[in-house]
C-alpha cells in the first residue's frame, strides 16, 4: 500500500496572480478596485472623462453637471458657492464646455417678461434631440455636417494697366463666352475674378476675338463642373508673350522748298525755282 505509483499525473499547482494571469494586477498604474453600482450613479462617457481638449476642470464641471438633477442652478455664481474655484475659473470651464458641444446657452424671455439664461446639458455633443422635453425620448442622429467651403479660383495674369475701359471690354468678352458654348457661363463674381486676366491678353495687342477663341477652342466633351476655374488655368497657362518692343518711326522727310534769293529785292524765300518773292510778284502784278 505504501508503493509510490509513477504513473500518476502530478497535482496541478496553483498559478501565482500577476504572473502570467489575465486578471492579474499591473506592476505600475493605476489599479481600480471597483464594484458594481446599482443606485446613486451616474453614467458618464469616455469621451468626455478622457477627453485630450479640455481642462480637468472643465471635465470635472461638466461631470458635475451631467449628475445634478433637471432644474439644478448651474450658473456662474451658484458653482462658485459650490466649489472652491472662483467664478473667473468656472467661467472659463464653462466656455470650455460650450466650445466642444457640451453645453448649450440661450437667451429666452419668460411670461412674466424677464430675460433668462436657458442651460441644455448634452453627454454627447453633435445629437440632435426630439425635443428639448426631458419627459420625451431622444432619438439619436448623426451630427450635421457642415456645408462643404467651396473652393477658391486660380489666380489669373493681371494687366500693367487696369483701366475701367479695358475691364469692361474683358467682361464683356467673358460674357459672351457662352454664345459658343452654354457650358461657360459664368456669374458675375467668376466674371469679376476672370477680368484681369483678359485684360492681360487684350493688353499684348490681341482682339476679343482672339482671346474667345483661345478660351473657347478644344474643350473637354465631358460636363465642366467648374468652368471658371478651367478658364483661368487657361488664361494663366497660355498667356501670350508681351509686345516687342517697337522703336518710334522717324519723322518724314522734309519736303519744304530751298530757299531762293529774290532777284529783285535779295529777300531769301523757298520755291522749287529761283524768281521773285512773294512781295516782289504782288507788285509786279499791281504794277502791270
């Protein structure tokens, strides 16, 4: 009976916690040592407990906040009685707060006429309630998105000399622009950016119509969906080269009369031929 039996398995010893085990406790941080809460709580997101924008104080109120029944005074001097920060810090918080969603302020007037200040705490900003009832279930939406900014023109070439004359010429040619093609028409705002670069081509010594038919020639056959910005890639990119220089033309030649000597009175005077001049010829006419 006192045999030892070298076939049985040997007893499984007992795992050490923190060793090699899932719930064991780390050997730096913190360590939570929590049980569950069935009444007197409340529910407060990761989001805002670890939220990396705002302050801890802010984090702190709005925890607050979230816990206090509907009706509570959450005003500037009602949480600094609360609390030992003054009101300049809780102000702050509270802007905090409003920036990322999650306290909305408005200005209401009540029956009695008087303006007040109504509080709208949210432990998810970007919801948009069924209604602002507490008594009414809130259904959960995606937050709007805000409209897409729309995108800026190209830069065009602009003109050594912008003079109103010259811009209205360029408005006009960019106007008629869709007379040869619908798809090119433009607002007035394109028009207006889009100007100064006709007026740099019309300024190199090129007609309206040259300028249409550079703009107008070779379109894509696919729908423009920004036909502005099509336009001032091509008054950038194409420009022509600036007028030559052109020296001034030289004066004409001088087609005066030499001077002849009068043969009856030696006054100089121009005529093709030597004679008399004119003073001589008018008595010489009297005198006949």
């Amino acid at each position: 009976m006192d045999t030892e039996n070298t076939s049985a398995p040997a007893s499984a010893k007992s795992r050490i916690p923190g060793k090699n085990h899932p719930h064991g406790r780390p050997n730096s941080g913190v360590i939570h040592d929590h049980v569950r809460l069935t009444e007197n709580f409340t529910v407060i997101g990761n989001d805002l407990a670890q939220h990396r924008e705002l302050s801890l104080l802010a984090i702190g109120l709005a925890c607050y906040i979230q816990s206090v029944r509907p009706g509570t005074a959450i005003d500037i001097k009602s949480l600094a009685a609360r609390f030992p920060e003054g009101p300049t810090r809780i102000a702050a918080a509270l802007r905090e707060l409003e920036t990322h969603g999650y306290l909305r302020r408005s200005r209401l007037r009540a029956p009695t006429g008087r303006i007040v200040t109504r509080t709208v705490s949210s432990n998810r900003p970007g919801h948009r309630p069924a209604a602002d009832s507490p008594d009414r279930p809130v259904r959960r939406t995606a937050p709007e998105k805000p409209p897409p900014r729309k995108r800026l023109l190209p830069p065009v070439p602009k003109p050594g000399y912008s003079s109103p004359e010259l811009l209205r010429m360029a408005v006009d040619v960019l106007a008629g622009l869709r007379r040869h093609d619908p798809r090119l028409l433009l607002s007035a705002t394109d028009a207006e950016h889009l100007a100064p670069g006709v007026a740099a081509w019309l300024e190199r010594d090129l007609t309206p119509t040259a300028v249409r038919h550079a703009l107008t020639e070779n379109l894509p056959l696919e729908p423009l969906i920004r036909p502005a910005a099509l336009l001032a890639h091509r008054l950038t990119a194409q420009l022509p080269p600036p007028t030559p220089f052109r020296p001034p033309a030289p004066p004409p030649p001088d087609r005066r009369h030499p001077f002849q000597t009068c043969d009856r009175c030696d006054r100089a005077f121009r005529a093709p031929e030597p004679g008399h001049c004119r003073d001589c010829r008018t008595d010489l006419a009297e005198a006949a």
